[in-house]
C-alpha cells in the first residue's frame, strides 16, 4: 500500500466490515466519511479498490441497484490484519526513533568525555 488516500480508505473499509463476511458500501459512503481528511471522487475510490484488491486486501464485486452501485466487499486475512499491522509497525517506528536519539546521546557524551581525557 503506497498511498495515504489508500491507507484511509483501507482503515475505514476495516472498521466497517469488521466481523462481517461481506459489507456492502457505496462509493458516497466512503468519500463522505473520509471527506474531512481527504477528497475522493467515485473514480479514484473504483482505482484505490483495484488496487487494493490487487494487493490481496481485499475482494470486491461492483453491484447495481437503483440508488447507484454498490461494492461487495469481502476482506482477506491481510485485510483484516491491516490495522494491527500498521499499529505494530507505528510502534516499531518509534522505538527506531528513540534508539537512534539514545544512540545519538550516549555517542555525544563519550565524546565529550574522550576529549576531556585526552586535552588535559
């Protein structure tokens, strides 16, 4: 997943099909619920669910009614992990973080303490 309206798209279709077989969800859903963040036209959502199913999130299925079309979406195992996946990899992230500023400290005062053993 490489993009962030990809990411916002997969963290909504996550907590609405949460504990469900399939969901069905219409493109205004998902662009209403995430216009706050992002702005979505039905093409760029059909594109983002492409990919997404390509990428083995998802399956999804377009179906017609007479309010417009609907996705059928069903997610697959990597789906379903997905948050918990992006949490542990936050995390993981973080501790990368605060190891390299540790790091960065202790090399900063064994250097001061190297230069103040050998200038005096």
């Amino acid at each position: 997943m490489s993009t962030r309206k990809e990411k916002l798209v997969m963290t909504y279709l996550c907590k609405v099909c949460s504990g469900k077989k399939t969901q069905l969800v219409s493109p205004n859903e998902i662009a209403e619920a995430l216009c706050n963040k992002a702005v979505l036209s039905v093409a760029e959502i059909d594109e983002i669910l492409a990919s997404l199913s390509n990428d083995n999130y998802l399956d999804f299925v377009v179906s017609d009614s007479k309010n417009g079309y609907y996705y059928c979406v069903n997610l697959k195992r990597k789906g379903i992990s997905y948050i918990t996946d992006a949490k542990k990899s936050r995390k993981a992230l973080g501790l990368l973080i605060l190891r390299s500023m540790f790091l960065a400290t202790v090399s900063f005062v064994f250097g001061i303490i190297l230069k103040a053993i050998f200038k005096g």
